[in-house]
C-alpha cells in the first residue's frame, strides 16, 4: 500500500509514553526540519549549533545574513518529481518529498504566520550546446517514463515566451540548428525562499518546545547502553548534553563532529556562488536553466544568478572572477540583466557524496547515534521526506520507502585492521 505523504501534516503523534530526548548536530535545513518533525510528534529535542543564533530577522531579499548556514545560501528551486512512478532511491525520496512541500509549507504558516514563498512558478529548460541538447534529451525521456509533463518548445514558441531572451534566442547556436525543439516547459517546477523556510522552522521549532544551543561546538560524543553523552565547547563552558539519540545534521562539516562515526571522508565540501540582481522588468516568476547554470525570477523584481560548483575546501566566500562570470551569464542570456543593479553575492558549501546519495539512517552498530546529511544541491527540496524518514526510524516505524540505499554503512571509512 503505498503511504499518504500528507497523513501526519498538521496532526502531531504524541506518545509520551515512548517519547525520546534526542540531541540534534547542526541548525541548518535538515537539523531544523528533523527537530520540527520530532517536536510535533511529542520528543524532547535540543538542537546544538556552532553559528550563533538564526532569531534576528532577515532582509526582505534573500540575501543571507552572516554567520548562517548554508541553507540559507541555496537558490530554492524545487525540480519536477514524481514518487509513485519513480524506481530509483533518490528519484524516489525526492518524488515523496515533492508530495509533502505544498502542505509542510502550508503547515508552517498556519503555525508561524510565516508565508515561505512556495510558487509553483514552471521552468524553462534551455540548450546552447550540442551537449546540453543532449543531455535535456535524455532528461526529458526520463522524465516521460515519470509521468511528469514537460513540454517541447520550439524557438517562435520560446520567443514569444520569453521575449526579453530576443537577441540570445537570435544567437543561440542550437536553436539555429534546431528551431522546431529549442527548449522545454515544465509546469510542476516550484520555487521557495529558503531564508524564509529557515526563519518559518525556527519559529515553529521554538513554538513546539524546541530548545536552542547556540555558538556551541561539538567536542565528543560517547555512547552507553543508557544515554549518550555529548561533550560541547562553547566560549562560556564545557558542558556535556545528555540524550537517548543523537542526530548528526552538521553537512559538509558532518564528519568531523564525531570521528567514531568514521565519515571524516565521506563528505566533500563543493562551494556554490549566487548573485542577487534587481531589475523592475521582471515582474513574472518563473526558473531558467540552461546545464547547470540558472537564473530564477522571484516576481518582485529579484533575479537569482547561479550556480557554480567549486571544491575549494571550507571557504565559503565569494571570488570576483566566479561572480564576474555570473554577471556575464546573465547579461549573455538576457540583456537587460547586463547592467541591473547587484543587491549581493554570496557563497555556500554543498555536502557531496560519492554516490551523490545523502547519508540517511543510524550508525552501524550503534543504536543512539544517526546522520542526516549529504544532500548536495537538495537540501531544501529533500527536507521534509529526511525529516518524516529519520523521525520514523527514531521511533522504529517503517519507513515510506526503503531507506538502506542511503545508509550510514557504505560511506564509512573502513575499520583498521587491528580493530
């Protein structure tokens, strides 16, 4: 029988009686939406946070304040998926976590009054090369065997579109070559302003008891058949945090809060640069990507311009070169983005996985110790189906969908060999 994704939204399932104090590692997307889940369902939960607090408000743009995650770095682009159709894992997580945004969002606002920017805007997606032609060609199979509409464009049909891309339709070396399939229109593309979707969880997390430890490094974690006890450094005191669970949501730095768990190894960081431009001609939301670049329309003159992908270690500051670039991109594509007013840049580090899978589930012979990470580009978009799956484990419920493709195991660093 395959599971309702919008059974517990709004519905919290509280059992006191079987209820944990779980410690969460990290306060950035996935350590906040896992909190929120567990919280409504009826644990004690404590999120630890190396940053100092996420409370002050944010800008009416989405640029990110100092001292943020990375989430709240991220574009917000929520890509077209389909759960009951998908036979891959990640297709499969992302498909049901799909499912659930229209109403976690809605549950949010109800909770917070906080309106996330959900918009399901569509997405154009564009070729300049041979090899991104290609490349959409096979998405847009694999897309068709999903059930998921996507519309082939030609190029009169993408100009009177997007007639702001005139001289770049006029340019564009694929669509000279093939005007009768120029792009592609997908209606179930959505975006969502990930500053907001911070603030909104934060809010409900301390509206449902969630208690906050900020600027506090994680020193030690040692497991018992009781408890677990985390040793903290904070610029005030040592001080050790108690707990049945432990959830490890730190991502890109994820393997390094705890070297028991062995993923010292397992997670890459790889920066992303955004930059934030504003221009009174664009009224209209929408995505457009073109390969692994994109510029997203917010509808109230914002335009997001990204993305790159850079293993530069733990830097997570922007480069003059990278942003130059972007600018570029933007006026490339559309002229009238070429000398709109810059409202900021900035960087952030994505957690990569070898596999590319995100790390979901307990510890190998552990029982109080689990992770949730590794999500890459999707931790927005992959959030609520983490939550709903690491809180179902916590409780030993079964799942919505086998979780053993992203076990903790295979990412693991071997064991040495007098161990």
């Amino acid at each position: 029988m395959t599971p309702d994704p919008t059974s517990s939204i709004g519905t919290p399932q509280r059992s006191p009686q079987d209820s944990h104090e779980i410690a969460i590692v990290g306060g950035g997307i996935i350590g906040l939406s896992t909190a929120w889940e567990l919280a409504r369902r009826g644990h004690s939960v404590t999120v630890i946070e190396r940053r100092g607090t996420a409370c002050d408000d944010t800008s009416s743009t989405d640029s990110p304040q100092t001292n943020r995650p990375t989430s709240w770095t991220a574009s917000g682009i929520l890509p077209p998926a389909n759960f009951e159709h998908a036979t891959d894992p990640l297709d499969r997580l992302r498909g049901y976590s799909h499912q659930i945004w229209p109403q976690w969002a809605g549950q949010l606002a109800r909770d917070t009054g906080i309106d996330v920017g959900l918009m399901r805007c569509g997405g154009y997606y564009l070729a300049e090369t041979v090899g991104e032609a290609a490349a959409m060609g096979g998405m847009t199979t694999y897309w068709k065997e999903l059930n998921i509409e996507c519309e082939p464009l030609t190029r009169v049909e993408v100009g009177e579109r997007l007639p702001r891309l005139s001289r770049w339709i006029s340019e564009n070396p694929w669509m000279k070559t093939r005007p009768d399939l120029a792009a592609w229109w997908v209606p179930d593309e959505h975006q969502v302003r990930p500053s907001r979707v911070l603030k909104a969880l934060l809010a409900a997390c301390i509206r449902d008891g969630v208690r906050f430890v900020y600027d506090t490094l994680v020193t030690a974690i040692d497991e018992s058949d009781q408890r677990v006890v985390i040793g903290t450094d904070s610029n005030w005191q040592h001080e050790d945090i108690l707990a049945d669970r432990v959830i490890l949501c730190g991502g890109a730095a994820t393997g390094y809060i705890a070297p028991s768990v062995r993923l010292q190894n397992a997670l890459i960081p790889v920066r992303g640069q955004i930059l934030l431009l504003h221009s009174d001609r664009f009224n209209a939301p929408s995505v457009l990507n073109i390969g692994n670049r994109y510029l997203v329309f917010r509808g109230d003159g914002h335009v997001l311009v990204g993305s790159c992908e850079e293993e530069a270690g733990f830097a997570q500051h922007t480069t003059s070169e990278m942003i130059d670039q972007l600018r570029q991109f933007a006026g490339h594509v559309c002229e009238d983005l070429a000398d709109a007013p810059e409202i900021q840049r900035w960087a952030g580090l994505r957690p990569m996985t070898f596999d590319g899978f995100p790390i979901i589930g307990r510890q190998p012979n552990s029982e109080r110790v689990y992770v949730a990470s590794g999500h890459y580009r999707s931790g927005i978009h992959l959030a609520p189906a983490t939550a709903t799956a690491m809180a179902d484990l916590i409780e030993h419920k079964p799942t919505f969908m086998d979780m053993s493709p992203f076990s903790v195991g295979k990412q693991q660093q071997p064991l040495p060999q007098n161990s």
